[in-house]
C-alpha cells in the first residue's frame, strides 16, 4: 500500500508554506472577490456544499468552480463537498476531488498527504477511498 510511505503526521504549516514561496498559485483566486478573506471564502464554500437540498448539477458546478480557482481548498470545504456527494450518491465525484486536489497540489510533495491526513476523518465516516487505494494512481 502506497499509505505506508505516507508521514504519519504532516502540520499544515509545512503542506501550505509552499505557497508563499509560488505566489502565483493564489493569484486566480484572489480574483474571485477581491474583499473577500480567506475565512469568508471558506465559509461560502463549505455553506454552498452543506445545502442540504444541492442538486447534483449544482454540486458538479461547485466542484467545478472551485477547481478553477488557483489554489488547493482547506480540508473543511472538500470534508462538505464529500457529504455532498455521499448525500447525492455521487462517490465518483469523490475520487474525482481528491485526484483534482492531488493535481492541484502539483510538485508540492507535502500538502496531498497533509489534505489525506485531515480527511481521513470524514472519509472513514462516508466510507471513501482514495484513488491510490483503489489502484488509480497505476492506470
């Protein structure tokens, strides 16, 4: 299992300060409002996804939106986008996420396995898997 070489531990200070150094991996996202704080823009996205009445049309274009932005979501948006798909049935979209936050992480080898790590939570609650425990990262 590709799990075991994973740390055991991972601070986000380590996984997040390589974004300070590449400031233009935020830069897209600062676009979206440009009053907006980081807490503000947390919060929205994990209301938008907490809608216990989102329609899976609506949580594909979330996700898809929140793809565009030029950053890696907190741990908490992507725990309610998950609780979104479980609500719809939509575990493909979950395996989707975490291969779109691996994606974004890019070169950064430290902030997929901390993203992993805070979720492990909330996917052993909605029985998710991630895409290395199902064999997709060999296709």
């Amino acid at each position: 299992s590709s799990s075991s070489s994973m740390p055991l531990s991972i601070s986000k200070a380590n996984a997040l300060h390589l974004f300070v150094a590449v400031p233009s991996l935020l830069l897209s996202r600062g676009l979206h409002k440009s009053q907006e704080t980081d807490e503000e823009f947390d919060a929205h996205w994990v209301m938008y996804f907490n809608n216990a009445d989102i329609t899976a049309w609506e949580l594909r274009k979330g996700l898809n939106t929140l793809y565009d932005f030029d950053l890696v979501p907190e741990p908490k948006i992507l725990s309610a986008a998950f609780k979104a798909c479980r609500r719809l049935n939509d575990l493909a979209s979950t395996v989707r996420l975490l291969e779109a936050v691996k994606n974004k992480a890019g070169g950064h080898k430290d902030i997929y396995p901390y993203i992993i790590q805070e979720l492990q939570p909330a996917m052993q609650e909605l029985g998710i898997s991630t895409p290395e425990e199902l064999g997709l990262d060999k296709a």
